[in-house]
C-alpha cells in the first residue's frame, strides 16, 4: 500500500495513488480537474479502491439521481481488506440506498478512527449539509480537527468547514474569525471564502460582502465549481442594493448561460435568483425558460427534494403551470409509494412536498393556498437541506404570498421576525413600506 496526501495508507500503485493524492488537493479546492485525475488514477490501476471510492463519491455529491446510479455502478463488487477503505465503500453503498443519514454516521465512525481522512470529512460535511444538520455541519468538523496538523496545506478547508458550521449555528463572530484566518491562510480556498460571505449575508453587511467578494474575484470567479454558487451570493447581496442589471449578468456570466454544464446544484441557485428577482416584479427576460429547459431535460425520479423544489420554481417562472403541478403529483406519489427509510421520503413528508404546493399555488394565483402549504412548516425547511441563506426563498414567498393574498396579520408577523434579525436589510424595509401602505402602522 501507498500514502496518500494525508499519509494514509490505499491500496493500489504508486502511480495511481500519487494521482489520487493530486485529486484530493483539487476536491478540496473545488477544482474540477479532480474527475479527469481520478478517471486516470482508476485507468492507472484499477485496483487503486480509494480513487474508485473518490470518484463515487463526487457522484453522489452532486445530489442527481444519474449520478448516483454510475457512482454505484462505479463501485459494485468492489471490496477491500482495509478497513478504512471498506468502510467508504459501505458509507458510498449507505447513500447510493436512499439512507443518507446512515451514510453520514458510518462516515463519524470512519472519521474517529481517521481524522485526516479528509475525503470522508468533506463527504460527511455536504452530507450534513443536504440533511440540514447545522449542529453537525459544525460538530463533525470539530471532532475531526483535532487530528490534523495545522500546518497541512489542506488544513484551511478545514477551517472553512469548521466556519460554515459555526455560521449555519448562528455563531457569526467565531464563524467570521476563523473563516478570515483560513482566507489569510490560503487566498484560493473558496470554501474558506463562502463561510465569511455566508456570515456577510446572515449579518445584512451586505455592501461589505461586495467588497469582500469583489477584492477576491480572482481567487473564486473562475476554475472551481464553487464559483456559481459564490457568484449566487454576490447576486443576492446585490438585489439588497437592488443592483437587479448587476445581478443578472452574474447570473449570465457564471449561474446559467448557454454553456452552462447543467449540473443541478448550480441551477438551484439560478433558479434561486430569478425567483427572487421574481417576487419583486423583475423582469427577467427569456432566462426562466431556457433555465425550465435545463431542467426538463433532467431525470425527475425523486432522489433529493431540493433540487425538485427549484426545477418547480422555474416551470412556474416560465410560465409552464402544467409541469409545476406535475413534478407537485410526482412528489405526492413518491409520499405514498417511496420507501420511507429513504432520506429524500423523509424531505418530502416534512416539509419538501408543503414547499413544492406552496410554489406551484403561488404561480396559479392561489395565495391562499401558498400560505396554508408553508406556514405551517416555515420553521421546519432545514428537513430538506441548504442553507439558511438558500431557503430564505420560501420564507420570502410565503411573506408575499400572505401580503398578495390579504392576510395582514401574518404577514406582519413575519416582517417583524425578519426586521429582528436583519433591521438594515433594504429588502426587508421595503416590504415593510409596502406593508404600512396596506395595513396599520408597524409597532
Ligand atoms: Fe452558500
């Protein structure tokens, strides 16, 4: 057996391993050159369990149901004498299943006995993420961290993990502390990066979030695919401005354009945005309906909610009602006849489904029944994963839909829960105008 990059052992050649090690650099950076490094580390030696393992799991993780089906195919009948390494072929199997949540607390076990494992950390990490498990977003990493060398080059990541979790906590001034010192650290590590801009946005500084995206443009806008999902916040912190032309040519630029590759996550927030750009009346031109397309022309087997949720948003934005309410009875079904132990059946009973009638309702018109879908689980979406940042879409629709649709008092409710948070957000104060010119002045 050889090291890889954290000094544990793998099986396989030299070579392939050494391959496998430049990989995990690049995994850790969001580079994309981790598939072709990988697909060479397999070619190299096919025996090399971690590169297969590495690739499955990078499948997995973009959370698409195609993906998935050739992660599995990727690793089937494959097995190890190392413990370690079988353990992420059991933890890859738990997830390729339907049991996310399983596969997360194989890879805790993986992890107490290989803290530097930084493979199964980063998988555990998007895991808890997906799952909407903030504490342990943060909780995983601490228990990690321990193990590691500071001085490891990778150990940055690991400090923006730490940050992420700490902010999807509510801890903003640790979050924000360790976040900036990892960036200090490594300028590139764009997750080290989205953990201070998610801190940015929690905290309504939204014009020091510009600047602080905008002095780094170099260091995330281009070659990682983080860079839409970076790009995303940008856009957001923008509509705060109501920059709204500064935003779309984020969107065109790095969201969704034509060469887009159509991966789900990233259309999630292009469909994120041009929902927000939506629900104050901007218009958007065509990019609702070749985003709808994009969409469309994905497998819509329930596999996660998440990204249901947002193909929904842009039928709806499209115009193209029918699709909406279809994917709606798709999800309804799968409520019925999908396996309840799958991690995406739990999303969808405890809040996914209620999202997706709320969605489809406002695009038909029907406040009423947008607001009788989400308020009752408005404190519930972490079910179904993203963060909190993320969500705040359909915290925002259901304050529309409550202000379109004439209920007064809850709409009310709602802005003042969000003015307590976030006083100096302009989006915010503007609906409050809006509100004081339907109803009663605010207390
Ligand atoms: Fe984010």
């Amino acid at each position: 057996m050889h090291k890889d990059r954290y000094g544990l052992a793998c099986t396989g050649s030299a070579a392939a391993v050494q391959r496998l090690s430049r990989a995990q650099e690049h995994l850790l950076r969001f580079r994309p050159e981790v598939v072709e490094e990988l697909d060479n580390a397999i070619a190299e030696d096919a025996g090399c369990v971690m590169a297969r393992a590495a690739r499955a799991w990078i499948g997995l993780m973009s959370s698409e149901w195609a993906d998935t089906r050739a992660a599995a195919e990727l690793v089937a009948g494959t097995r190890s004498i190392d413990a370690r390494e079988q353990a992420h072929l059991d933890a890859i199997h738990a997830w390729a299943s339907g049991d996310m949540h399983a596969c997360g607390r194989l890879l805790d076990a993986l992890l107490d006995a290989h803290p530097r494992d930084a493979l199964a950390l980063y998988a555990g990490h998007q895991i808890d993420f997906f799952c909407g498990d903030a504490v342990n977003l943060r909780d995983r990493v601490v228990r990690a961290r321990r193990g590691w060398d500071t001085q490891h080059p990778d150990f940055t990541t690991v400090d923006g993990m730490l940050a992420f979790g700490l902010e999807e906590c509510g801890d903003y001034a640790r979050a924000e502390d360790i976040g900036r010192r990892a960036v200090e650290r490594n300028a590139d590590d764009v997750w080290a990066i989205h953990a201070v801009v998610h801190v940015l946005e929690m905290q309504a500084r939204f014009d020091e979030g510009i600047a602080f995206l905008e002095a780094r443009r170099a260091n995330w806008a281009e070659g990682n695919f983080l860079n839409a999902h970076n790009g995303w916040h940008l856009a957001v912190f923008l509509l705060e401005r109501e920059d709204h032309p500064g935003a779309l040519a984020i969107y065109d630029r790095l969201l969704h354009h034509a060469a887009s590759p159509g991966i789900a996550l990233e259309m999630l927030d292009a469909s994120g945005l041009l929902w927000r750009l939506s629900l104050d009346g901007v218009d958007t031109g065509g990019r609702w309906a070749a985003l709808a397309d994009a969409w469309a022309a994905k497998d819509p087997t329930p596999w996660y909610v998440f990204n249901d949720l947002h193909a929904i948003m842009a039928f709806v934005g499209a115009g193209r009602q029918a699709q909406a309410e279809q994917r709606v009875a798709l999800l309804e079904r799968y409520l019925r006849e999908g396996d309840p132990g799958h991690a995406n059946h739990r999303m969808v009973a405890g809040a996914g489904l209620a999202a997706a009638r709320a969605l489809a309702a406002w695009g038909r018109g029907d406040d009423d029944a947008a607001v009788s879908a989400l308020a009752p689980v408005r404190h519930h979406l972490s079910v179904f994963g993203g963060s909190h940042a993320q969500r705040d879409a359909y915290q925002r629709t259901l304050l529309c839909a409550a202000m379109r649709g004439g209920h007064g008092t809850l709409a009310r409710q709602l802005l003042d829960e969000r003015l307590a948070v976030k006083p100096d957000s302009p989006w915010n104060r503007m609906r409050d105008r809006q509100l004081r010119g339907l109803n009663a002045p605010a207390a």
